[in-house]
C-alpha cells in the first residue's frame, strides 16, 4: 500500500492558519459571542477571524461594542495563536505533556519561528513560552494601574490582559468601543509606554530573545541577526519619531504641549511596525506622516516574531548590498561578516513580492469602490504588513474588497514564513546551466 504523501513544511504552516482562521470564523458566527445576542455575519466574521489570527487589527465591526465577552475571548486566543504560530503552541503543549517532538514537527517549528536549524528548537521554545508569558504578564498588571481605577476591578483587570496580549503580540485589536484606538490616552506614559515596550519586545524577534539570552548585552558576541535587527529597529523607531515630530509639529500635534508631542511622535513610530494601535486621529496625519507610516507598515517588524511586513533584517540586506555597490565593494560587508548571494537574492524578491501584492490589492479595491487613492494604499500595506491601521476606510468595505484584504492579511502572515522556510530547504542544482548573456541594466 503507497504511503500517504507528507506535507511539507510550508504547507503545513498555511494549512494551519487557514484551519485557525476557519475555526475562529465559524465561533464568531454564533448569537453569543455577539453583544446582541445575534449572528454575526460570514463575512464580517472570516474578516475578524483572518484579521486576529494573522495579528493584523483591521476589523469591519467594532471590537469593544459588537463582541459579548465570550466574542473577545475567541478574538483574543485568535490573537495568541497567530501571533506565537499555532506550532508554538502545539509545541509547548508537548512539553507539557511530556511528549518527544517527531523530526518534522522540529521542522516546521522552526520553520515558524524562521530558524535555520532544529538542534536547540525546543529550548527556544521553552523561551518562547516563559517570555510571553512573563512579558504579557507585567504588561498586563501596568495596564491595570490605569485601567482598573477607571473600569473597576474586573473590567480593568480584563482589560489590562486584552491589550497586553494584543500589544505583544503586534495585532492592534482594542476594546476600548467606538473605533476609539488609544486616542484618549495620547499624554498617558505609562499606558503608552507599556504598549510600545510591548510592541517592541514582541517585534524583535525570538531568535533575538534567545541570543540576547546566552549573550547578554555583549554586541561582539551577538550573531548578525541580532545586530541587524537591534540597530535597524532603533534607527527606524528614533529616526520616524524625529520626522514625525517635526511633520507634525505644526500641524496636527499643535495645540499639545511638548511633552505630548514627543510622546505622540514616539508612538507614531513603533506602532506601524506593526502593531496597529493609534494615539492620534490617523485620517487627520499630513500627507507626508501618512507617506512614513506606510514606509513603517511595509517594513514591519523582524523576523521570526510577532510581527509583520518584510521585515527589518530584509531591509538592512539590501541597504547593504546598495551601500556595497555605491562604494564598489565586490561582496556586501558589515559587521565583519559576508552577507551571502543567496540571502541578497531572497530579501530583494521578498521586497518585490510584498510590494506587488500590495498593489496587485490597491488596484483591485480601486476597481471595486471609490476611495481616495491614499486610504486605498494605506489600507492595502497595512493588511499586506498586518499592521491593522486605517483611515477609516475598513468598515465601509464591500464584500469584494473585504475577501481582498482578508487574502492579502492571510499572504502577508503566511507567505513571509514561506520566504523564511525557503533558508531550510536545499534543493538539487541543475546539472546543465544555460549559456550566460549581458543585460543592460539602468
């Protein structure tokens, strides 16, 4: 009897997301996760669904309003699925059970977290596991000091835990009703503070968790995933906070003193990377903030997190193999270390491939419904990075253009793992190439 044909392991991973986004559409369908006690629709449903398990924080029905409690629970382990893989969960549930990972199993957790290599896989995971829930954790009893006061104990005790979850876990989702985001909060440090750490830890990436874990704070020792992704990060999070701040000054952030408009700008940077909260009304940014968050949105976070887009290391190669050819350098070179063809070769079809997407949506969506170009393009890389920032366009969505920016929130979640699987994968070379000829390029 032929034996049954493994998949592998990208597929897996898609087939798993498509599952948990099915599931999820099909829990939010019931009259009681509804605060009416009535269905839900299917297609707002699959859109909240796609929306949370891909932590992307788009949504066409109000969290905070529409969702009984019950609602928000499935909105919420819709977030912690999608934004640790279900993989790392099936994983640490194993360890709980006590049970050995088979060698595909390894694979694709690794392929999850963008490794490229088994050997320590569990002991990351294990990582993985006591960091989300040590970071949630304080994120959460910080948000509380807020929250409790204002809500009472249980309300503020729930939602403290929400937005810390959806915090580190990139996704933007908030409960606070009205599509209201965390505009009354823009002065607030500690409720802005918090989310942005939050944003940030869970962005960096797991990889970077375990190597900050064996090598502290010693940048010699640090692999060059980890330089990338530190340096590039705080370039882009200082560098976007000072170009919004002064984009803004005049503007939008006028009448707020100071310390507001640092606060503001902060948070207008880390946020698109991508975690989809505002603090600030985002349809009334200048043309010119609207232009940087969508750079931020495209970027994301680093690989191998919870984040999204394609990726901070993605940027910093291609910023380096520029740098090179500028300066006439035969290989790209920085840290001491070679980046290798082959990465150069996959960051700029990641790059390409994202953008086109994107696109490919923003003219589809432009076919479709008559929006202003600029929130059509905003919607489409923020659904493309799973950010989860809009200007207000997503509840007015038809259905055609609400199935376009479900697939895009679904290729924007999975397809980046894809990229990153393709590191473990070696496939056998030709043994006959063709014959070489010059193109003229530029």
């Amino acid at each position: 009897m032929r034996k049954p044909r493994q998949l592998t392991y990208v597929q897996t991973i898609a087939l798993g997301f498509f599952l948990v986004v099915m599931a999820g559409t099909l829990l939010l369908m019931l009259p009681v996760s509804s605060a009416g006690g009535e269905a839900t629709g299917f297609i707002p449903s699959l859109f909240t669904a796609t929306s949370a398990s891909c932590v992307t924080g788009l949504v066409m029905v109000d969290t905070g309003t529409h969702w009984s409690f019950f609602g928000q629970v499935v909105v919420l382990v819709l977030i912690q699925i999608g934004g640790l893989g279900f993989m790392t969960i099936a994983t640490l549930f194993s360890k709980l059970v006590k049970r050995r990972m088979s060698i595909h199993e390894r694979g694709v957790m690794a392929a999850s977290i963008s490794s490229n290599g088994f050997g320590r896989i569990t002991e990351i995971t294990s990582t993985i596991g006591w960091g989300t829930l040590f970071f949630e954790g304080v994120g959460a009893l910080l948000l509380c000091i807020r929250f409790i006061p204002e809500r009472g104990f249980w309300d503020g005790l729930w939602f403290g835990i929400f937005h810390s979850v959806t915090a580190f876990c990139n996704a933007g989702f908030d409960i606070i009703g009205n599509y209201a985001s965390l505009t009354a909060y823009s002065d607030d440090w500690l409720v802005c503070g918090t989310i942005m750490a939050l944003i940030t830890i869970g962005g960096i990436g797991f990889l970077v968790w375990d190597d900050l874990k064996r090598n502290g704070l010693n940048f010699r020792r640090w692999e060059l995933q980890t330089k990338l992704v530190i340096v590039t990060s705080a370039v882009l999070t200082f560098g976007g906070a000072v170009l919004f701040f002064f984009l803004e000054r005049n503007r939008m952030n006028a009448d707020m003193p100071l310390h507001e408009q640092i606060l503001v700008s902060l948070f207008s940077s880390v946020t698109p990377r991508t975690a989809g909260y505002n603090s600030v009304d985002t349809a009334a940014l200048c043309p010119g903030s609207k232009l940087l968050t969508i750079i931020l949105m495209f970027i994301g976070g680093s690989s191998g997190s919870t984040a999204g887009g394609v990726k901070t290391s993605t940027i910093a190669v291609l910023a380096v193999c520029l740098a090179s050819g500028v300066v006439g350098k035969r290989d790209p070179e920085i840290f001491g270390r070679r980046i290798s063809n082959d990465d150069a070769r996959r960051a700029g079809v990641m790059v390409f491939m994202n953008l086109s997407l994107a696109l490919i949506g923003a003219l589809l969506i432009s076919l479709a419904q008559d929006f202003e170009l600029t929130d059509i393009l905003f919607e489409v890389f923020s659904a493309m990075g799973t950010v989860g920032m809009t200007t207000g366009i997503t509840r007015d969505l038809c259905d055609f253009s609400a199935v376009v920016i479900v697939i895009l929130m679904y290729l924007g979640r999975v397809g980046s793992i894809s990229f990153a699987m393709a590191l473990l994968e070696r496939r056998a070379q030709a043994p006959v190439r063709c014959p070489e000829e010059a193109v003229t390029i530029g």
